[in-house]
C-alpha cells in the first residue's frame, strides 16, 4: 500500500460461528474467516464501519 495513506492491522479474534449472516459477511468483507487471521487495511470511513459492526469479533490497532 502507498506509505501515505493510512492503514489498520485487523485480527480477528471471535468466532462467526452462531453469528448473524450479516456480521460472517462483514468478516468475509475485511478478508478475515479464520480465528488470528490478521489484515492490514486502508483507513476509510467503510472500513471503520465494518469494524463497528463487528467489533465483538476483532482486535484492531493503527499501523505505524
């Protein structure tokens, strides 16, 4: 990724399983589907809402 954009290392740190079909898909979405999956992606206003909508579900931190 370009150095001046920024981004966010994602890990998921719950299970999908038992879930609703939205909050698997929003995992899918940030190209997380297995437990310690790790991402780093690019700081955007979506992204940010995903991650609220599964904040239950993942571990989250600014990249350096």
């Amino acid at each position: 990724m370009p150095e001046d954009k920024k981004t966010i290392v994602v890990t998921q740190t719950g299970s999908p399983i038992g879930r609703r079909h939205d909050q698997r898909e929003t995992l899918v979405g940030l190209g997380l589907n297995k437990l310690h999956r790790t991402r780093e992606l690019e700081d955007t206003p979506a992204v940010r809402g995903m991650l609220s909508k599964v904040s239950h579900l993942v571990r989250w931190e600014a990249a350096e």
